[in-house]
C-alpha cells in the first residue's frame, strides 16, 4: 500500500478542469450565455469536436 498526499482541491491535476477552463474560455462565445438552448448546443458542439476539429494541450503542466 503507498499512501500520497493530495491537495483539498487541484484542478491543475484534473484533465477535466483544464477542458472546462478552455471551453469556458475561448470555445464558448458570449452570444451562446444568452439562452440555456444555444449554451447546451454550443456545448455540445464544442465537446463532440474535441480531438477532431478542437484540441486541448495538457503539455504546459
């Protein structure tokens, strides 16, 4: 058995946190806030593209 410290909260560690950060950030544009019909569309559009048209570099970590 190995016992590791872990932090409270890292989202530096969690691959999901940095694809929300991205897709918050510059995949989402700010006309798409404006329904909850055009957000889950652009969502959903977004995270279906991600690997073939959308990419996340995890590198810099």
């Amino acid at each position: 058995m190995f016992l590791f410290y872990l932090p409270p909260y890292s989202p530096e560690l969690n691959p999901a946190e940095i694809l929300w950060r991205i897709l918050k950030g510059k995949w989402i544009r700010p006309i798409d806030y404006e329904t909850t019909d055009s957000l889950f569309y652009c969502t959903n559009r977004a995270l279906a593209s991600v690997g073939t048209n959308l990419f996340v570099n995890y590198s810099y970590l």
